[in-house]
C-alpha cells in the first residue's frame, strides 16, 4: 500500500477573533465575484480621497479643498509607511520648475495664482499613490470612480443634449468643466478605460450590466461631442484595444451592438463633422466656397485655420523662451502680444489657449518642463507594462485591466494633440491609477512561483488580492 500524504496544517484562528471575510476570488484569472465595495479596509485618508474624488468629478458637495486637506493630515495614520515612489518625485519636479517661472516671467501675479493652483496637484498625488496600497482599495476606487463619472458627467450630458437641448453649436456639453465640448471628449476617454478596466475584472452580474451601459454611453458622449481630436483618439483606442477581443466572439458582438445605437442615436451633424477630420490641418482656401461646401464645413475650416494659425504663434513663443517658458497661466497675455507681429494671421488675434497640451507646456514651462511631463508618462507606461507582462499567463483578467488603462492614456495622449489638458487634475489622477494599478500587480506577481518541471512540485499559491495574509493558507 502506498504512503498516505499527511493532512495539510492551517494555521489557527485565535480565539475570540473572526476572519475577515475576503472577496471572492476566481484564483484562475484573476477576477472578482463578490461585491467591489465589501472587504475594503477604510481609513480617514482613504475616505477623505474618495470625497475629494467625487467633488471634483460630480461638482456637486464643494469639498475638495477641505476633504485633500483632511486627507494630508491624517495620511501619518496609515498603517503602511508612507512613501514618495518617482511618480511623486517628477510631480514635485514639475511643479518646483513650475515655481522657477515666477522668477522670470513678466506677469508675476498671473504665474503665482496658477503655480498655487497646480501646487495641490502634488498633494493629490502623494496621497493617492499612499492611499491606493491594497488591492480592495484600488478595486472599490475604480468602480466607485466610474459611477460617479455615469451619474453627473455622462448623464448630464445626455439630459442636455436629448431632453433640454443645450448644446454648444450643436455639440454636446455639461457644466463646469465639462462645457467645452473638446475637453468633456477627452475627459471621458478616460473614464473609459477605466470603466473598460473594471469590466475586465468584475463578475458580479449587476456589477457588470451597470459597467457595460456605463461604458455604451461613454461612447455616445464621446461621438456627440464632436470633438474631432476625440473622434481620431476613440477610433486609435479601439484599434490598439481591440486586437485584445480579435477571438472573443461575444465581445466583437457587443461591440457591433454599441456601433449599431451609437449610429442610431448620433444626429447627421455628426457624421457631417467627422467627414471633414482629413480637412483639419489644409489650408485649402477653396473650402471657404459657399457654393462647393456648406457652412457646417466651412465653420469646420475656419476653427482648422484659427488653431493653425494660433499653433504658428505658440511655436514663435516656445522658440524664444526656450528653457523656463513665459510662466504657468502666462500663455494667454504672451499670445496677446506676439500676434500682433507682421507675419501672424489676424485669426489668433486675442489672449487665446494653444489648444495642445504639449505646446502648452512647452510655452509656459520651457521645455525642460516639457522634458519632466513627457518622463513622467514614459516612465509609468514602461513600468505599467513590465508589471503587467509578469501576469499576463497567470491571471489575464488583472493584466487586461492594467491594459486597458494604458491604452487610455494613449487615446487622451492623441486628444492632447488639439486639447490643452496638462492642468487638469484627472490628467495626473489617471497616471497614479495605472501606478498603483502597476505597484499592486508587482506586488502580487511576487506571490506567484514560476512553473517547475520537476515531479511533485508544490503547487502553485494565487497571489492575495487583499493584501492581507489569507486565513487558513496552507503553512
């Protein structure tokens, strides 16, 4: 008779104490049964980021100031030590070269103002990338995230524009920061993938009916906004997303579904605008013909033609403040003046924006502050894709998340191109979301042990998706 394996010992539970109830897990992908907002270990920095999160995503409790403040001040209470990972260094960076502008720009109290206004965004980082530490918090986080965004954003904007009819030329808007259509695009892309990453991973069926109607409708959004730099983004999105679901037979199926509404609910002014993206960089003056084209399309032109001619004045502006920029928030009076030179088209007459995100920070923050923004985006996507590869065979369903992420931020990186977006704070809020997303997957990859050919191996232990050690592991 052969030897009988002997019983596997648990370690015990002290008496008087219950064990946690932990979310269930689907150790084979990586996937989450239970409901996201169970389990979730609170603290009141955690608590106080998620209301600042909601303030300023919602605008509708004016907490934000108030809740990060909260929120520095009771981060020592953390369990885990705090930490300053190089996403937090580069943000300090930018925005302490943000403060060598002050000392050389002409319009000293514009640049102090808006440098006091992108200080804060280091104490958002520095608490999200502390707070965001176990894998319950980053969970709830995303999914509570993204109702918010379908509750006040997304729905608004569908009220608006279907039921109240309020709309910028046409084009779909909100309020606050939300009512320029461009800017409302490019926000929205984010939250895409966002909620696109918590699909990957939720299993929960009213989890993902919810996720699934959140995402359809982001897409609507997008499209009605007719944000050209949008529309351009949304389709490279779908195209580096995509080849993830190219065997997925159900997936391609929803996707023809979306399609489908998306084409039945966008107006004809839609499909107008998007005709005329290959118009957007010509400067063919024959497009101004009334008789050849109609005035939608020569409306188009014109905007095309403005932020041409406004780009050509940014560059004339980067070239002679090369290295510190003309200061944070200074843009506007530069562009006042230098386009009034012989040779600038009377177009971008006026204290205008550069409508690029990467112009605009090479004409306020020179570009060695160009350089640190561009080291900042490199820097989480290389490591967001190291983390992610680790888990790749193991658990897909967390790796797709984190791609789904980064393929986001590719889309909001082409948007950028038409829309100035570096001092939006979900901008910097996105980048520590892939990091901590990232920092969680290293964490976990370390937990899971290599395949071993040899005979009577150990097997191997799923990664604890807590952050806790795991009540009744075997010893």
């Amino acid at each position: 008779m052969g030897a009988v394996a002997p019983p596997i010992q648990r370690r015990p539970v002290a008496a008087g104490t219950a064990p946690r109830r932990l979310a269930p897990v689907d150790a084979t992908r990586g996937t989450f049964l239970s409901n996201p907002f169970s389990g979730v270990e609170l603290s009141p920095a955690y608590v106080a980021f998620c209301v600042y999160i909601f303030s300023i995503v919602t605008y509708r409790v004016p907490l934000g100031t108030a809740s990060m403040v909260a929120a520095m001040a009771t981060l020592p209470l953390e369990k885990q030590s705090l930490k300053v990972p190089p996403l937090a260094l580069m943000t300090f960076a930018l925005i302490g070269w943000a403060f060598v502008g002050m000392t050389t720009t002409n319009y000293p109290e514009v640049v102090i103002q808006a440098v006091n206004e992108f200080a804060k965004i280091g104490a958002v980082v520095f608490v999200a990338l502390n707070v965001l530490s176990t894998r319950a918090r980053f969970r709830a986080f995303i999914v509570g995230s993204t109702i918010a965004y379908c509750c006040f954003p997304v729905r608004g904007t569908l009220l608006a524009y279907f039921i109240y009819h309020g709309t910028m030329a046409g084009r779909a808007t909100w309020n606050y920061i939300y009512s320029n259509p461009n800017d409302l695009a490019g926000l929205t892309i984010l939250a895409l993938s966002v909620a696109l990453g918590a699909l990957a991973v939720e299993r929960r069926k009213w989890v993902k009916t919810g996720l699934t109607a959140g995402v359809g409708l982001m897409v609507v959004v997008i499209v009605l906004t007719q944000s050209r730099g949008a529309l351009i983004a949304l389709v490279a999105f779908g195209v580096i997303g995509g080849r993830k679901y190219l065997t997925d037979i159900r997936r391609l199926l929803m996707i023809g579904m979306l399609g489908v509404v998306v084409m039945m609910v966008a107006p004809d002014a839609v499909w107008k605008r998007m005709s005329t993206i290959s118009m957007a960089t010509s400067q063919d003056e024959s497009l101004f013909d009334p008789e050849l084209y109609d005035l939608a399309t020569r409306a188009d032109q014109a905007s095309s033609l403005q932020r041409l001619a406004i780009w050509e004045v940014a560059r004339t502006i980067i070239a002679e403040n090369a290295i510190t920029g003309v200061g944070l928030g200074a843009y506007p009076e530069v562009h006042n003046i230098t386009q009034r030179r012989p040779g600038f088209s009377w177009t971008a007459r006026g204290k205008r924006d550069t409508h690029s995100t990467y112009l605009n920070i090479a004409a306020e923050m020179g570009l060695v502050g160009f350089a640190i923004f561009v080291s900042m985006i490199v820097h989480v996507l290389l490591y967001s894709r190291r983390a992610r590869m680790k888990m790749q065979s193991k658990f897909p369903a967390l790796a797709l998340q984190q791609f789904n992420l980064e393929v986001g931020l590719y889309g909001y990186l082409i948007a950028a191109i038409w829309g100035s977006y570096s001092g939006f704070i979900a901008t910097y809020i996105h980048l520590v979301v892939m990091y901590a997303g990232a920092k969680l997957l290293e964490k976990e990859s370390v937990g899971v042990a290599q395949p071993v050919r040899r005979r009577g191996a150990a097997p191997v232990q799923a990664p604890n998706f807590t952050g806790r050690r795991r009540v009744g592991a075997i010893a």
